[in-house]
C-alpha cells in the first residue's frame, strides 16, 4: 500500500501553440495536491537522473499529467515531467507516481 500526504499545491504547464509557428507552456490545470520528495541516490541512477535534481511525485490518479509537462509548485520551482506511472488499487489506492526533475537553477 502506497501511502502519500499532499505536501504541495501544484499547477500543470502543458507546451501548447502559440501563434503561426510558436509554442509556449501555459497552465493547463491548476491547484491540485501532490506529495513531491526527493529520489534516493539508488534509484536517481536507474532513471538517468541527477542527485538533488530528481524527484518523485504522487498524485491522484484522476489527474491530467503526461511527460513533458511541466510542474510549478508556487515556490518558484518549476520541475519537468520525466515519467508518468498508474497505479491501479481497490479504489482508494489508485494514484500516479511521477518522476520529475527541478529546472531551477540557483
């Protein structure tokens, strides 16, 4: 059983057209709840990703999230969606477990 606490209040970019031959992220959809930490060192390396960049997501399964999206945390953190995993449970237990990386460079 996978048990998660909405620790964030995300908002989802999704690269859309933007005039003629323009594309641009906009928000897609807005205030949801998601649970963001930080990947173990082990499991950074079995996707290809970078120690203190890469994390993990669980959100609600109804959630409209694919790869490629991007997701701000209203913290001024934007993350790119690497993966996108649905759990399927009894009901209760359904979810999606996102890997995704921090863009923000500081």
């Amino acid at each position: 059983m996978t048990i998660y606490f909405n620790s964030h209040t995300i908002t989802i970019r999704r690269l859309r057209p933007f005039g003629s031959a323009k594309q641009n992220f906009s928000a897609t959809y807005t205030s949801y709840a998601a649970d963001i930490q930080p990947l173990e060192g082990v499991r950074v390396n079995n996707v290809g990703g970078r120690i203190g960049k890469t994390y993990e997501a669980f959100v609600d399964a109804s959630i409209e999230v694919r790869e490629g999206d991007q997701i701000d945390d209203g913290s001024g953190v934007r993350y790119s969606v690497k993966s996108v995993t649905y759990f399927h449970g009894a009901g209760l237990l359904d979810h999606k477990h996102l890997i995704i990386e921090s863009q923000y460079n500081a």
